[in-house]
C-alpha cells in the first residue's frame, strides 16, 4: 500500500528538477502568505464581495491586468533560462526535457496567458468609457468570460509542478503530441488549459462586438468612435471567427490521445499536416487579434500628446478591417517548406504581401499626425515612438519571409524567432504598455512615476535590440529554432552570449516597471482634474477613477474627439451651463455563478487530464446545475436612485475643488 501511495505521489508531483522543487517551495509559501495576510486583515468578505463575485467591467479588466502581468513574470523566467541554457556552448544548465517543456510553456503563456488578458484588459476598462456606456452589453458573460480565462490559465500552469509541463512546443504539432510521443498528461493540461480560456476569449469577442454596435452614447455613429474602439471591434470580428477552429482543433487532438482516434495520425489514416492547417487558420489571425488592439492605443496617444487629430481617421478604420479580413488568408506561409506547390505558395505570398500594406499605411497617419504637432514626450508616447522603428524592421523582415523561395532559407531559424519578437514586443508589448500607462490614471485615479516610467523604457528598448539583433545573424548562419545545445566549432557561441545579456537587460526593466508601480502606489500623486493627459475622447470626461456608473448622464456626441470638442466649446462660450438633472440607473448585480462555473470547469479540466471520470462528471453536472441556476435567476438587477447619483457626483466634484 506505502508503495502504491509512493508511486502515485512520484507521478502526480514533478519531482528530480532543483528549479521546480524552489518553484514548488515558493508556490506553497506564496500560498501561505496570501491566506495569511487575507485572514489577518479580515479581507475574505471583501475579496468575495468587491472582486470575486463582481460583474463591473473596470474591476473585471483590473483582474485582468493583474494576471497578464504575472503571467509576464512567469513566461518572463522561461526566457531567461532558455538564454542561459543557450549563452554558451555545450551547456548543461537544463536537461533537454526541461528545455523542451520550457519553451513551449514560454509561447503558450506569452501569447495566450499574458498578451490575451492584457489586451482584454484594456478592452474592459476603456471601451465603455470611450462609448458612453455604463457597462458592457453583458455583464454576467464577461465575468463569466474573465473566469473562464483565469481558471484554465491555472490548470495550464499548474502542471508545471503536478503532472509535468508540455513539451510538444507551443502549438503542439502531431505526432509530438500524441500520445507515441507524449504518453505523460503534460499534453492534457495543455489541450484543457488552453480549451477552457479559449472559450472565456470567444466570449469576450461576441460581448464587445455588442457592446460597441448597441450600446453607444447618443449620436455616436461608427465612423464617430474612437480609434482603439474600432480596433477592438476589428479584433473581436476575428476572435469570432478564429478561436472556433482552435477549439476544434484541439478537441480533435484530445479524441487522439483519449479515445484512440486517428484524425492526425498517419497510421490511422489521418494526417497530421491537417492540424498545421487548422492550428495556424486560427494562428495567424491570432498574431492580429493580439496586435491590432496595440495599434489603436498608438492612435489614441499620438493624438493626445501631439495635440491634433489623427491623421486619415478614415484609412485607418478601413486598414484595420482589411486586416480583420485578410489574416484569414495567410496561414499557409508558415510552412511554404511542406511541399504544398508552387501555385499554392504563390498565393499565400502574394496575400502575406498584400497585409503588410494596410499595416505599414497606419505608420504613415501617426507620422503625419505627429508632424508640426506640440508633442509632449511621456512615458505613453515614449513607447508609441518607439514602436515605429521597432515595427518597421519587424515588417520588412516579415515581407522577406513571405517571400516563398527565401523562406526555403529562413524556415525553422533563428531568422524567424527574431522577426516572431520583433512584431510581439515591438508590436503588442510595447502598445499595451503604452496603453498602461495612458489609461493608469483612469483606472487608479494617479499617474505612475514618470522618472521611474523612463528608466524601464530605456533598458527595455536597449535590451530588446542587444537580445534580438544577432538572432537574426545566428539564424542566417545556419541555427535553427528549438536548438537545445551546440559545439563551440559551430561559432554562435558569442552572439548567444551577447543576445543573453540583451534578455536580462530587458528583465531588469520589467523589475524597473514593478519598482514604478509599488512607487507610484506609496507615493500617490492623486489626478483629481479626470484629465491628466488633456484627453480627447469621452473616458477623460468623468472622475478618475469612474464611479460605478460611469456616466451620471449619458454624453450626447456630434464629433469623433467628443470630450475634446466638448472642451473646445466651453472655452470659447460664456454661457452658464443648464443645471444637470439625475435619473435612477439601471446596474446590474454581483453574481458568485461565473466564479463557481469557472472553478468547476477547472475541475473538469484536471479530471480529464488525468483520466478521472469520477471528478470531471460531477464538475460538469455542476456546471449544467449552475447554468439552470443562472437561467431561473430573476432577482439579477437594481436601480441607483437619482438622490444617490446627485450625491455621488457633488462629493466627487468636491474633491476637484
């Protein structure tokens, strides 16, 4: 029986690994400490009842943030201990297995655990407020969306300390990641992790597509909204769209390894390049759901801190929905090597070429935007400048690798993990920064520190090019992606070096932004105008941060910069303003049904990971009774009453004064 229970607890922990048991021992005292510090301060009620249980859009993409910045930390480590692994010749600092499961977890955390959730983040704290809305169109879906997402992030990273990690790489292409090839539960966790916050994504593109055609001040038609308000629109269409065939994808990847189908193995009569497609039909479209957000950030601060319209507002719009459309049309460029044949590689060219025409058009507006502009050089703006270098070297490279003979040399490079990077950091990194900063005020009510801000963005920047200039030298030399090791006759041994040192200098950095933010929070400058960038669109119209309602009266909107035009306007009139006349507002209530939905589906996930049907069924039978629950809620809402609105607005007024 001693023996049974040893065996088992060998198989469930990960256990052999120096860097997983201090990974392990830190997860449990971080534990420790949070129940702790929440049972000493008497703060459970109020976890449960401010955040927990919440459906207001702004706690909702604080929560989001939160994660997404964790996430960074952790897929954060992953790349500095491949680069250390890498930085000289003939290392052993990791075994080949654990090098193998950390960059797959590094992609997959990156892309989908922490690019996601910011961008999502964003979303929720400034799409209603850009809009004139008091919330999104649903609020109990998109608590419901943000858990789902919490939950199967948590399931995909526990397995680094209960199970073993994947290590089939971040898309996990077949045969790896079968069960010939991965007979471990790794795998498990990785098609349920990303499975379950798919959906929550999925969810959140079909809430904010509503939200934004229905739920818009007065007068704000479409070609009136904000310009990050049209990028998410853009990218949600394609979440609608895409995150469906991931979901397929990996539900047809799990019937092969649960149930014995062959839909991707050879000796079945499937075929594994039908996963590459469908993998990457969701993929690419992937990269612009994650970067066309970033791209409306930039819009909206190089407006704001050069004091001028955006520049060509209508190309934009159209260069961003072109893009929505044409993503579609790229996948197969990722594998011109695969024998598909000249006609079909001439056709992924050509598309691949013709996406980089609406996306290198937008650099030309915020170019034209900032000339004779008064530009003000803030941290937001800092990282938008940035950017467009950053970019532009990111685009050319990206047009010569879709240039189909030439990627026959680059294909599997470090060509190709230096372009990735390039576009990722240079593209979505540095915009949501950018966007942090922006919106921190709104969403806090203070600004972060500026000197701080500037030295993170300097040993960032100057990291970035130190660690992923010379990838671009090693991969035409000849190293290729997923090397584990190599021989000091082989020469890559100082640009390794040189790229390693790069990595860590971007680390620092983000320990600077930690060091900003614990700062900023100690030393709080609070922003009591609700504008403290001179903003130009209506989420710098009201308090910062906004009351619970968000807009005491609905905003009436003639112009695209409404809060501008409106400030235009007072300046020039002398005449007194009407007297303001409060209504009761309609709110939604707090709802625990999300959170308990969410956490069963966890449950579900790690049952089905481990082959416990005893656990998954009653989690899903759970989650059916919660669903039945919710549709036989009636009690759902509430009314602010006017008395309550006029005594809100007069106390935060007050504190203007």
């Amino acid at each position: 029986m001693l023996d049974t229970i040893k065996q088992f607890a060998s198989e469930f922990f990960v256990t052999g690994d120096p860097l997983i048991l201090g990974a392990q021992v830190s997860i449990g005292l971080s534990m420790v400490a949070m129940v702790f510090v929440l049972t000493y301060f008497k703060k459970w009620v109020w976890l449960w009842r401010e955040w927990l249980t919440s459906v207001d859009h702004k706690r909702i993409g604080i929560m989001y943030i939160i994660c997404s910045i964790m996430m960074l930390f952790r897929g954060g480590v992953d790349a500095l201990l491949m680069r250390l692994q890498l930085a000289m010749p003939n290392s052993e600092f990791l075994q080949a297995d654990h090098y193998n499961q950390i960059f797959t977890t590094h992609g997959v955390i990156m892309i989908l655990f922490m690019a996601m959730p910011l961008m999502f983040g964003l979303f929720n704290i400034v799409v209603p407020l850009q809009i004139g809305a008091r919330d999104v169109a649903y609020p109990f879906l998109n608590s419901l969306s943000f858990w789902m997402f919490f939950w199967g992030a948590m399931l995909f990273n526990v397995s680094f300390v209960i199970g073993g990690s994947p290590d089939a790489g971040w898309l996990s292409y077949p045969p790896l990641s079968e069960m010939s090839h991965s007979p471990g539960v790794g795998e498990n966790f990785y098609i349920w992790g990303i499975q379950i916050s798919g959906i929550g994504s999925l969810a959140t593109g079909i809430n904010f597509i509503v939200t934004i055609l229905k739920m818009r001040a007065p007068g704000m038609k479409l070609m009136k909204m904000p310009m990050f308000t049209w990028s998410v629109f853009s990218s949600c269409i394609m979440i609608i769209f895409a995150f469906p065939i991931l979901t397929v994808t990996l539900a047809l990847l799990f019937l092969d390894r649960f149930l014995g189908a062959h839909f991707f193995t050879l000796d079945g009569g499937g075929n594994p390049m039908m996963y590459i497609n469908l993998i990457w039909m969701w993929g690419h479209p992937e990269v612009y759901i994650v970067v066309v957000p970033a791209f409306g950030i930039f819009s909206e601060v190089v407006s704001t801190f050069s004091k001028k319209k955006l520049f060509g507002y209508k190309s934009m719009v159209f260069a961003m929905l072109i893009i929505s459309l044409l993503s579609f049309f790229t996948w197969a460029h990722h594998f011109f090597t695969m024998g598909s044949g000249a006609n079909v590689n001439a056709f992924f060219a050509i598309s691949t070429m013709l996406i980089a025409i609406p996306t290198g058009a937008k650099v030309f507006n915020w170019l034209f935007t900032m000339y004779r502009g008064k530009i003000r050089f803030t941290t937001p703006m800092m990282w938008t400048v940035a950017f467009i270098p950053c970019f532009v070297i990111g685009g050319m490279t990206g047009v010569l690798l879709s240039v189909a003979p030439a990627d026959f040399q680059f294909h599997n490079s470090y060509f190709l993990i230096a372009h990735f990077h390039q576009v990722l950091i240079g593209g979505v990194a540095f915009g949501y920064f950018a966007g942090l900063y922006y919106w921190w005020p709104k969403m806090f009510g203070f600004k972060l520190n500026e000197h701080l801000g500037k030295w993170a963005f300097w040993l960032w920047n100057i990291g970035f090019y130190v660690c992923f200039m010379p990838q671009y030298f090693l991969g035409l030399d000849g190293m290729t992606r997923r090397t584990y090791t190599y021989s000091f006759d082989m020469g890559w041994g100082p640009l390794n070096l040189v790229s390693t040192v790069g990595g860590f200098l971007m680390g620092i950095g983000f320990l600077f932004q930690v060091w900003q933010i614990a700062h900023s929070i100690k030393f709080r400058e609070p922003d009591v105008s609700g504008d403290p960038w001179d903003g130009r669109t209506l989420e710098w119209s009201i308090p910062s941060p906004a009351p619970i309602y968000n807009f005491a009266v609905l905003p009436q909107v003639s112009e695209a910069d409404a809060w501008w035009e409106e400030k235009e306007k007072s300046g020039a009139s002398a005449k007194p303003s009407a007297p303001i006349v409060y209504e009761p507002i309609h709110m939604p209530k707090n709802s625990a049904i999300p959170f308990l939905i969410s956490a069963l589906w966890f449950f579900a996930g790690f049952g089905f990971v481990w082959g416990w049907m005893w656990l998954t069924i009653p989690a899903l039978i759970g989650v059916g009774i919660c669903m039945i629950a919710r549709s036989f809620s009636y009690d759902t809402d509430y009314y602010i009453p006017a008395d309550e609105v006029k005594r809100t607005e007069a106390a935060l007024k007050g504190a203007k004064v």
